[in-house]
C-alpha cells in the first residue's frame, strides 16, 4: 500500500490512484491501553464496517481510562508524569507491531504527535502542568516518532485538541511541524483543533495538507458541522476538509450537561459536514473505544471535559452508529463522488440543518433531519428524486414538480433522517 496523497482538485484524497475517502474511527488510547486480543477483534470489527482511516495518539491520551496493559514511551511512576529523558523503547515496539497489523488489514493510519495537554499555553495544559514536554525535547521527541513510524507511511496530526491563542503554543507546534516537514516531506500532515474552533495560524498554512477541525460534544453547539465545513472551505487556501471530531456515539454532552448522543446525532453531524464543505470524509467514535474503557477499570484522574461514564470498549465497538458511518464510505463510492459544492443557498430557507450540496456532474444531495417539502430556486427539469432513509437504507421515490424558476420536492413519507438524491435522467 502506497502514501495517501491529495487529489488534483484539491478536495479530496487519492491512494495508488484511485478516489480514498477518509472514515475514520477515533481509537486515541489504542496503544496505550489495547492488547493484542482485543486489538485483533478491534480491527476486523473495524474493516467489516468499511474504516478506512484510525486515527491514534503517540502519546498517552490523558482522558482515556486508566489500563492493565501497563506500557508507556517514557518512564513513568504513575502513567501520568513521565521522564522525558528515559525512553521506554518496548512501547514503540509493540505500537509497531499494532500499526502492522492495521496496515495489513488495509488501514491507513492518522498519527497525533504532540496532544495539547503537553504544550503550554493550551486551554489543556491550564487544566494541568504534570505533562508539559521541556520545549528542548519537542524536536527530538519528533524526529524519534517520525523514525519509529515513518514505515507505516501515516498521516501526521501535528496537534490535537489544541488552540493557538498564545505565543508559547504556536511556537511548540511549529518546532514540530518544521521537524515533521524535514523529517518526512512526503508525508501528509494536519492540525487537529479543539471544538468550536476555527482559527489556524497562517504561518503553518503552507505545511499543512488538509484541514480538521471539531464540532464536538456541546450539546448546544452541533451548528459547528456545517457552519466550521463552510469556513475552512470558503475563507482558507483550497485543501481538502474533514470533521476529524464530530460528536462521538453515546458520549455524555460536555460539561457534565446530562444526555447523550445517539445514532441520529452522529449522522446529523456527518452529513451536515459533507454537504457544507467537508467533503474528503469523516470520523467516527464509539464512547468507550477512543478511551478503551475496561470493566473495573477507572478513567484518568485528570479529565478533559466532564463526559458522563463510558461504555465498556467491548459494548461500545457494538453501537449500531459505526455501520451508518460505514454506509456513508460505502454511498460515496457507489454514487462515485469525487467532490460535493455546498449549494445549500439554491434551498428556500426552512432551517440552516437542512444541508444541500451539488456533485461534479451536477446531481444534488439534501440531508433533512426531518421530513418536510422542500424549494429549490433552480429549474431541475428531467431530474428525479430519491429519498434515502438513513436509520435502515430504506429507499422511496419522491415526486417533484418543476415551475418557473424553482423545483418542489414533495415529502417523502419517511420519519427519521432522510437523504434526497436528485439525479438528471
């Protein structure tokens, strides 16, 4: 298997030649906290539901539950501070023989460097200063990832979680970010950025390949998948985009808010990110699976935003929401999309959550959380329409009536989420 490379128009992803769209399943913790077993069935669980992307941190995620399996890269008492000058070479041993066997299975392999939580001047590292990295170790601690795992052929996620809104931050990241791009210049290389936020230094603009950004876990903030698609789209330099932490199934709303995200939610995010901008993919998460929470387990005393309990990780590789995400990768192939335009300004405005985008050959996809009539302010003349059910894939024909100027799209007859195909015959 090849590098991952980007497309020619700039949107998308390619691998060995051929169209690649990015699902990705969350697994932060995995090699810290997996063993083998469990990493085994993780992976054949994953490649059944059509995953083509996991996306893992190098470092100990430091929300993730606390794990028997008990490696660490540097020496620890505790598994929460570590010495930075004793490295624990056993753990990139076995992190290598992890990433083997996902490459081996077909996966491509999204690697975070440096988690906020290491770098000060973070919203993270304000929660707590046990982690910090000595700003004379990044570069080197870089330099080692990149050799350890440069053979996999991965995609760098430089940050994770992070901000930049102080000087110290964007200087520890860029020391990263300049040893990456001379370590690997080949290599494809991302920021991952903290929910809400849609702010990326222009001095790394240049050095990165793609966008990610979050719309998270806020109950009230699920707006962010489309309205963070639109911006990375519409303001920043031409590169594919991608909701890289859209909110994770069953996770309790943040800030210790009660309730928590179920199949139509996960959905909701992804589609409305697609459709608005973030058409190269998106990732998935299972709460439970990106902390690999185990029975009798406790999670890290120092936690990040207040999530209710996780899941056993054996019950949460099980929710139902993985396979809708597995459709989606499946949809995208089938239907052959290359790059989907956000048109959602051609929609008589009902709401902002009803998502509309238009293909390269000119067909037009509607995502609707709810079922209702809508106006298109375009003649589609000799279209027909199609309603996709997405809580079963059912299908059901929908009329259409083309007037001057506009095309109504009668409601369809489904209850839950639904995607409208239109499509010129």
């Amino acid at each position: 298997m090849s590098r991952l490379k980007i497309n020619e128009n700039g949107r998308t992803f390619l691998l060995d030649g051929q169209r690649f769209f990015y699902l990705a399943d969350t697994v932060w913790s995995a090699f810290t906290s997996a063993t083998m077993d469990e990493w085994e069935f993780y992976l054949e669980k994953r490649w059944s539901q059509g995953f083509t992307v996991l996306q893992i941190n190098i470092m100990p995620q430091w929300d993730r539950c606390m794990s028997d399996v008990g490696v660490y890269p540097f020496e620890t008492p505790d598994g929460i501070t570590f010495d930075y000058t004793k490295w624990n070479e056993a753990y990139f041993d076995r992190a290598k023989i992890m990433c083997n066997m996902a490459r081996e299975k077909g996966f491509q392999l999204a690697l975070v460097i440096l988690w906020l939580n290491f770098v000060p001047g973070t919203w993270g590292s304000r929660l707590s200063k046990d982690y910090i990295m000595p700003k004379d170790f990044i570069k080197p601690y870089t330099r080692k990832v990149i050799e350890e795992f440069e053979e996999f052929e991965p995609i760098y996620m430089v940050s994770g979680d992070t901000d930049f809104d102080t000087p110290e931050s964007i200087d520890y990241y860029e020391a990263a970010l300049s040893e990456a791009c001379l370590i690997s210049p080949d290599s494809l290389k991302a920021m991952h950025i903290k929910r809400g936020y849609d702010y990326i230094p222009e001095t790394f603009l240049d050095r990165i390949s793609f966008y990610m950004f979050q719309s998270g876990h806020n109950a009230d903030g699920q707006q962010m998948a489309y309205l963070l698609a639109e911006k990375f789209y519409g303001d920043y330099p031409k590169k594919p985009v991608i909701n890289a932490e859209p909110c994770y199934e069953q996770m309790g709303f943040s800030r210790n808010m009660y309730g928590r995200f179920q199949p139509f939610d996960i959905r909701k995010a992804a589609w409305s990110s697609l459709l608005s901008g973030a058409c190269a993919g998106v990732t998935y998460g299972a709460h439970g699976v990106w902390n690999w929470k185990k029975s009798g387990k406790q999670p890290n005393p120092v936690m990040g935003e207040g999530f209710d309990q996780s899941f056993p990780m054996q019950e949460a590789l099980l929710f139902p929401g993985a396979w809708d995400y597995g459709y989606i990768a499946d949809f995208m192939k089938e239907m052959v999309v290359d790059e989907l335009i956000p048109v959602s300004d051609l929609l008589e405005e009902k709401s902002s959550d009803i998502r509309m985008a238009m293909t390269t050959e000119e067909e037009y996809l509607i995502y609707m959380p709810y079922p209702t009539e809508l106006l298109i302010k375009k003649e589609l003349h000799g279209y027909q329409a199609k309603a996709i059910n997405l809580s079963n894939r059912s299908v059901s024909k929908v009329g259409i009536c083309v007037t001057e100027a506009s095309t109504r799209v009668l409601m369809h007859s489904f209850q839950e989420d639904t995607l409208i195909l239109l499509k010129k015959q």
